[in-house]
C-alpha cells in the first residue's frame, strides 16, 4: 500500500509511539501504563510502519528478529527472579535499589523494573512475530 | 546374537570397562565393611532436598536394605566384568555401561531411601535405565517393542503407586520410612487403608511382573544376558518385592494383605513354572522361572508370619546367587555355541567343564538338593507354610510344592541336559569362557554351596537382620541344613521324586502344553497389543470428534460447553433462587449511550454480509468495553483494552485478506444451531453476572493490596504492582504462554506458505 500521506505521518507517529511506549513501560509502576500496556503501544508503532511501507523494511527498522525479542524477554523476567536467590530469598521477591537520595526525591531501581522489560519485550516481539508472518504471506 | 557387530579392539571395555567393574567393587567392600554395625542397629542418615514438601535424600540402612545393597554391588561386580569381555569390544559399549552404572546407582538409592518420594525418583531411574537396557539392540523393532512394553507397564505402576505414596504420606504426616514402620496400627485402621494398599500393590506387581502384568518380563529378555542377569532377575524385578518387604511393617498383617499376595504370588509362582517346561529356548526358561520365583517371594511377604518372612528372605538370596550365576552361565553357551535351544545342546561338559560346573552347582541349589543353600530355602518355606493357620497353610504349600518340583524339572533341563550325553553339532564350535565371564558364575555357585554349608553365617549376617526389618520386632533367627526328620523333609524327598519323574518326561510334556497353549484363547501379549490398539483408536475417534479442523466445530464444543456446565450449575444448585432485584436509576445516560453503541455493534457483526465490516464492528464493541472500563475508573484495563481491540482488528484482517474469496458464503443466513449456542452464551454469562454481583463484595484482597502496595513494594499503581510483584509468578507463566504461542502460530504459517516465501525472506 502506497500513501504519501501515511507515509509522512507514520515518520512522526512512529517515533512518538516508540518513545512513549518507554513512558508507559517506566511510569507504570506508580501511574497507569507498565510493561504489558508499553509493549502493546511499542508493537503498534511497528506494526503502523508495516503497514505505511513493507514487512522488509520493519524488518530491517526493527535490526532483530522479533521472536529473539520475545524470548529473550521470557529470559529477563526469569533471571530478574533468581537475584533473590543471592540475598537468600524466595524467587521473584523483588529487590530495589534507591540512588541519588536527595530529601525525598531518589531513582528507584528494583528487579521488579527489570522484570516489567522482560514482559514488555516479551509481548512487543510475540506481537510483532504474529503480526510480520502475516502480513509476509500477501 | 553378541556375535555380530563390527568390533572395536578394546582391552575389557577400556575405561569404561574398569570404571564399571571399579564402582560397583569398591562399593561392595564398603557395605561389607558396615556389615557387622547394621547387623546390630539400623541406621539413619539423611539431608533435605526439598524440605518444604518433606522431600529427603536419606538413607535407611537395616538388615533389608543391606541385603539388598550387598546382592546389587556383589552381583553387580560379576556383571559388569563379565559384561566387559562379552561386550567390551561391541562400538556402543562405553553407552551400555553409562546405562549399566545408571540403573546401578537408581537401584542403590531405591532401597536405601529412607524417603517415599525419594524411594519413587530412584525407582523410576530403574525403569528408564530398565527400557534404555531391553532397547539397546535399538535396530531391532522386536527390542524397541519389547523395551516400550516394559517402561509403560512398570511406569504405569509407579505412577500408581506415587499416588499411594502421597496418600499414605498425608494419613501419617511424614514421608520418612523409619517414622512410618512405626505407625503401622494407625495405618492399617485409617479408612484409606485399602486405597493406600492397592495402590501400592499397583507398583509392586506390575515391577516384579506378577500375573496379570506378567508378560513384559519374558519379552524383556531382549536385553544382552548381563542385563537380563542382573536386572530382570537378581535386582530390578525385586523391587517390587523389595517394596512389599519394606512396607510389611506398616501395610501388612491384614486379611486383605494375605490374600492379595498370597493370592496373586502363588497363581503367579505355578502359573510360570508350567510355561517355563514350555519354553525350549534356556533364557526364557530361566525367565519364567525367575517369574516363579517373584510369586513365591510375594507369596510368603503375604504370608507374614516370622518364619514366612524368614523363609522369603533365604529365598531372596538363594534366587539372587543362582539365577544370576545360569543367567551368566547360559549367555557363556550363547556365546560359545552360537544356540541357546534346549532341544539343540548336548554333551557340552567335555569342552567346556568349568561353565559346567558353574551350571550344575547353580542349578542343584535352584532344585533344592542338600547341602546347597536352596535346600534350606526350600526346607524353610514347606515350614514356614505348615506353619500357617487353617486354609492358608494349605494354599501356600501347594503352591510352594508345586513349583518346587517344577523347579527341580527345570534345574535337569537347564543344567543337565545341555552338559550331559554326546556332543551334539552346534551352529559354532563350542570352546570353553574365558575367565571374567566365567568368574561370576562360579563365585556365585560357590556361594550357594558354601552358604549351604554354613548357614549360621547366612542367618547371621544377612537373613536375621533383613527379618528383623521386614517382620517389625526382633526375634532369633537360626537357618540350619539338617532340622530332623518332619513333614518338611518328606515333602522334599517327594518333590525331588516328582520333580525328577517330570524332568524324564519333559519333553513329552512340553509338547503338550505348546498343543494346549496354541489353542488356549488366552495370550496376555495380544492382549497387550489390543490394549495399545484400542487406546490409540479412542484418541483417534475423540481427536476426530472434536477436532476436526474446523474452527466452527471447535467454537461450538468450547461454548456448549460453557453453556452446559455453568447452566447446569445454576439449575442445581439453586442460584436462580438468589432474589436478585435489578434498578436501572443508577445508570447514567452516558452509559446508556456506551450500552447503546456496544448492542449496535454486536447486531451489526450478525447481520453484516462483509467480512470486513464485520471485524471492524467488534472492534466496536471492544472499544465500547473499553470505554466502560474508563467509566469505573480502571484506566489501566481500559488501556490494555483499547490497544487489544486495535490489535485485534489489525490482526483478523491479515488473516480475512489470506482466507478463499467466498462471498455466497458470508451472506447473512439463518442458523438455528448457532443462534442458539450464541444465546445461550449471553444469557448464561449474564446470569452469573447478575449473582456474581448480587453477592457481598468480599474487600479483604482489596484493602489488603490498598494498604501494602506503597510500603511493601514501593509502587501507587495496584494493577501493575499485582501483575510485576504481588503475583509475578502468574505473569512469568503468562508472558511464556504470549511468547509460545506466537512462536507457535509463527512456525504454523511458516508450515503452510508455498516455497517462494522463503526466498522472499533471504
């Protein structure tokens, strides 16, 4: 499908769905969104450019297979399971780390981040493996 | 048979060869060493595995398990140098010892758990090792059927019996074996007494190949001699027993526990010493006898007196010490001759006298006859069975006679006839073993006469304290070659008689019963096979009905379904009675509107006759969801819901743009079927709405997550502290299911696109 008029606007829209996909994974926590709403926003954006231009060129957008992504998301959410381990946890407790404390402001870095990565990876690249094969039949 | 393989020149296996004949030596020694200790108190050792489910690795070392341990390493070592010089030189040996040591180590652990479910993982090694031994002439279809056989007939056992494991693991609060044995009264009062003990008779029987789960024995036989020897006679085959030994003190003593085994034992101990006269092949001979004696040890742990369980565990030794020594001794003639049919040899004792001497102490202590150990064995089971009360003592006797005079014909016909007359024309010149295959037998012969001579030591050592573990309390133990003249030696005297009147005449009689088993319409194997066929027939015919690749058909039995089981729910357990009152003053004219939008949708989906539309129209009615999600302040659900219903759309009209152009095919048509399983769903799904909500909210969950997602997880949005914290478990699996079924649709259209698309892709 040719459009000049998806093509232009998709150049935007793509990047400002990338990016707020990341909002959405981060903010998540304490505010709507997480990894399950970001990847669902990530894979839209792909799925946008896929549409706008041809699964070849998401592909190489993309530089990866997306179902390395999935997997590779399963994998990081696992792991991020087995740091309890090494305090003598239970698996999947999660562990957090507060930098920069300033009076009541700090960046909180927890396992728990890490595992809302692994599920947005997780189902960004399951989406986008459906959504590729698909669309590459026609 | 061991003949035909291209050989690798291999000094007794190489490595592998003094690894497994180093292990289980070495081990030997050591449980020799602990001998006299355990003679005089068990032992208990343990460490947790997995101590939230009570799991231990410990070991319960007394008179049973060491008996048990010494006959696996001491067998075991006779075995695996006998192995090395009859398969060393075989290019897969170095696999068959890793199987050989595996099973080893599986059987070890067996009979020293201490641990039930400890006891079940080793158990189950034994299978698989059991099915990795019988298939390992894997190009051969006869061994793969015959190894599946044996892992699916003794697996289903086990898995049967892992459930009495459970069971009678929940009645006594623990699965440690030395606090159960002491608990035996409360068990055997516990009305799940009669559950717990077939289940594990399940195990038991279909393990040591009792009738009617006797046939994958024979068949077993497949395996190279070694692992016939050592696994499908002197150790594996024993488990079962070995289980029913272990469990005497807390399952056994009932009336149900004596006829059962008694019962199944002795049908099982007559029953395979008649077809072992039928057999003319010497390893399926010693097969079925190896059968006879699996019932007759059945027979007397059911029994259950102190003498009955003395005269079981003599048994237990004297089968060991003999069977392995012909198992060994027969392969020695395999290999020498190139035939193991009875009706073939003959006269081998001029060529080749040591295997003969080997097979004629083996065999005179299988037949009974004084001063070998199996005299004693069998003095003490005539009076172990005269011992018992009233109809007991006569069916154990019988029993006990009848087979010991087959066992004594059948001793004439293994080691007697092969070796005595003139030397008859073999398809190999025979020539006499060499000597690490020739060493096992003989020790293990010598045994069985020295044993005979010195029973004291036997009894000692060995039978007294293994007694003392099965029976449950401490009683002397005293086994003797020569006890008087009594009704136990007149029974011998006539067995010897009998038996030696049925060895003249064997062959008369065995060509009766292959007349009489041609005709007989009974043939457990066939059965077996019919078995198999009609499982696969029932997944085939079920497969067939509801999958049948038609998604209607799948959508019709899921729903139905549905429909059926939560309906029916309703209707019996009253909940239309709830009184549910419904008002409509609270609904506000927006949600009317989003209703509104939500019912146009769903019409238009029914009525539409483009596919198209269609799909578009559902996404309609999932953004109408959606917006009522925003409604009752879940944004984060109205979020994921929006996004699906996008998704989704994008999604069904890939997959319309792949499906045939059928346009007759979509034009609205009335189907009554459909629009009744359609109906049914909505008002079902409607109703349990209503009593879902007519129900008090129960807060508890709510407030608890209101009041610890902050502090405890550092997190104010609940929906995502629930999904990465509180329950991170759940989303692990479902983010795998996510990723697996993507993959799994991905391999499918990969599966069904034309070859061009490949080249498309590179």
């Amino acid at each position: 499908m040719q459009s000049l008029i998806l093509t232009t606007a998709t150049r935007l829209l793509v990047a400002l769905l990338l990016v707020f996909s990341i909002y959405a994974l981060l903010r998540g926590h304490n505010l709507p969104g997480g990894g399950f709403i970001g990847g669902l926003i990530g894979a839209t954006a792909f799925i946008l450019y896929t549409i706008a231009t041809s699964v070849r060129e998401a592909r190489t957008a993309l530089r990866v297979d997306p179902a390395n992504v999935a997997m590779l998301g399963v994998g990081v959410a696992g792991l991020s399971g087995l740091v309890a381990g090494f305090v003598g946890q239970p698996f999947f407790t999660g562990q957090w780390l507060f930098l920069f404390r300033n009076g009541d402001s700090y960046l909180p870095l927890s396992t728990v981040l890490v595992f809302d990565i692994g599920v947005y990876m997780a189902v960004f690249g399951g989406i986008l493996t459906l959504v590729f094969a698909l669309e590459q039949e026609i | 048979m061991a003949d035909d393989y291209p050989k690798v020149d291999r000094v007794m296996g190489g490595p592998s060869g003094w690894i497994s004949i180093g292990f289980p030596a070495v081990l030997f020694l050591y449980f020799l060493g602990l001998l006299p200790q355990i003679a005089q108190a068990p032992q208990v050792h343990g460490i947790d595995w997995v101590p939230s489910l009570g799991i231990r690795l410990s070991v319960l070392l007394d008179g049973l398990s060491m008996t048990f341990a010494l006959l696996i390493t001491g067998i075991g070592t006779a075995v695996t140098l006998y192995s090395a010089r009859y398969l060393g030189q075989h290019p897969d040996y170095p696999r068959f010892v890793c199987y050989l040591l595996m099973f080893m180590v599986g059987m070890l652990g067996l009979v020293l758990s201490d641990n039930l479910i400890a006891l079940f993982v080793f158990w189950e090694i034994t299978t698989i090792a059991s099915y990795l031994l019988i298939g390992f002439n894997a190009d051969s279809a006869k061994s793969r059927r015959s190894a599946l056989q044996a892992l699916l007939v003794t697996g289903t056992g086990g898995l049967a019996m892992l459930g009495g494991m459970i069971i009678l693991g929940t009645v006594a609060g623990t699965f440690e074996l030395s606090q159960i044995l002491t608990m035996g009264d409360m068990i055997r009062t516990h009305p799940w007494y009669m559950g717990i003990l077939l289940l594990f008779l399940a195990g038991a029987f279909t393990k040591s190949a009792q009738v009617p789960f006797h046939f994958w024995l024979p068949n077993a036989m497949a395996a190279p001699t070694p692992v016939s020897a050592y696994l499908h006679s002197a150790t594996m085959v024993k488990a079962g027993v070995f289980l029913m030994a272990r469990m005497n003190p807390s399952l056994g003593g009932t009336d149900a526990w004596f006829w059962i085994l008694t019962l199944f034992g002795g049908v099982t101990a007559v029953f395979a010493s008649v077809m072992a006269m039928r057999q003319t092949d010497i390893k399926q001979v010693l097969a079925y006898t190896t059968l006879m004696a699996l019932g007759t040890l059945t027979m007397f742990i059911g029994a259950g007196t102190h003498y009955a369980i003395m005269a079981g565990m003599t048994f237990l030794v004297v089968h060991s010490l003999y069977k392995a020594a012909l198992f060994l001794m027969i392969g020695i003639v395999d290999h020498a001759t190139g035939t193991r049919e009875a009706t073939v040899l003959g006269g081998l004792s001029k060529v080749m006298p040591l295997t003969g001497l080997a097979a004629a102490l083996a065999a005179l202590s299988m037949a009974g006859v004084p001063p070998m150990v199996g005299f004693i064995g069998k003095e003490f089971m005539y009076k172990a069975g005269l011992g018992l009360g009233g109809l007991g003592a006569f069916w154990v006797t019988v029993m006990a006679f009848a087979a010991s005079v087959m066992m004594f014909a059948v001793g004439g016909i293994v080691a007697l006839k092969p070796f005595r007359g003139n030397l008859r024309p073999t398809p190999h010149a025979p020539h006499e073993g060499p000597w690490p295959m020739l060493a096992g037998p003989l020790v293990l012969g010598a045994l069985s006469l020295m044993f005979g001579l010195l029973p004291g030591v036997l009894g000692h050592y060995l039978v007294g304290p293994a007694t003392h573990a099965v029976y449950g309390e401490v009683r002397t133990v005293h086994l003797y070659l020569w006890g008087g003249f009594n009704t136990a030696l007149l029974l011998s005297l006539l067995t010897f008689v009998a038996g030696w009147l049925i060895y003249r005449r064997h062959e008369a009689i065995r060509a009766r019963l292959a007349a009489f088993e041609a005709r007989s319409p009974i043939d457990f194997d066939a059965g077996w096979d019919r078995l198999l066929e009609g499982f696969k027939g029932f997944a085939a015919w079920q497969a067939a009905l509801i999958q049948n690749g038609s998604l209607q058909r799948y959508m019709a039995v899921t729903f139905t379904t549905f429909v059926a089981l939560v309906g029916a729910t309703y209707v019996l357990r009253g909940a239309f009675t709830a009184g549910v009152s419904l008002s409509t003053e609270s609904v506000h004219p927006i949600q009317w509107t989003v209703l509104a939008l939500i019912c146009a949708g769903s019409l238009l989906v029914v009525w539409t006759h483009s596919r198209m539309t269609a799909v578009a129209a559902m996404g309609v009615v999932g953004i109408g969801v959606a917006l009522i999600f925003i409604m009752f302040s879940a944004p984060d659900v109205a979020i994921t819901q929006l996004l699906v219903e996008v998704l989704v759309v994008v999604l069904v009209s890939l997959v319309m743009l792949r499906l045939p152009y059928l346009p007759r095919r979509s034009r609205a048509s009335w189907r009554p079927g459909h629009a009744l399983i359609a109906a049914g769903t909505g008002l079902v799904t409607t109703f349990l709405m209503i009593s879902v909500l007519a129900g008090d909210f129960d807060r508890r969950l709510t407030t608890y997550f209101e009041a610890t997602s902050y502090p405890e997880a550092h997190g104010r949005n609940i929906v995502n502290v629930i999904l990465v914290d509180f329950r991170t478990l759940d989303t692990f699996g479902e983010i795998a299911v996510v990723v697996m079924a993507a993959i799994a649709a991905f391999a499918l259209l990969r599966g069904a696109a034309p070859a061009k698309r490949d080249t498309e892709e590179m």
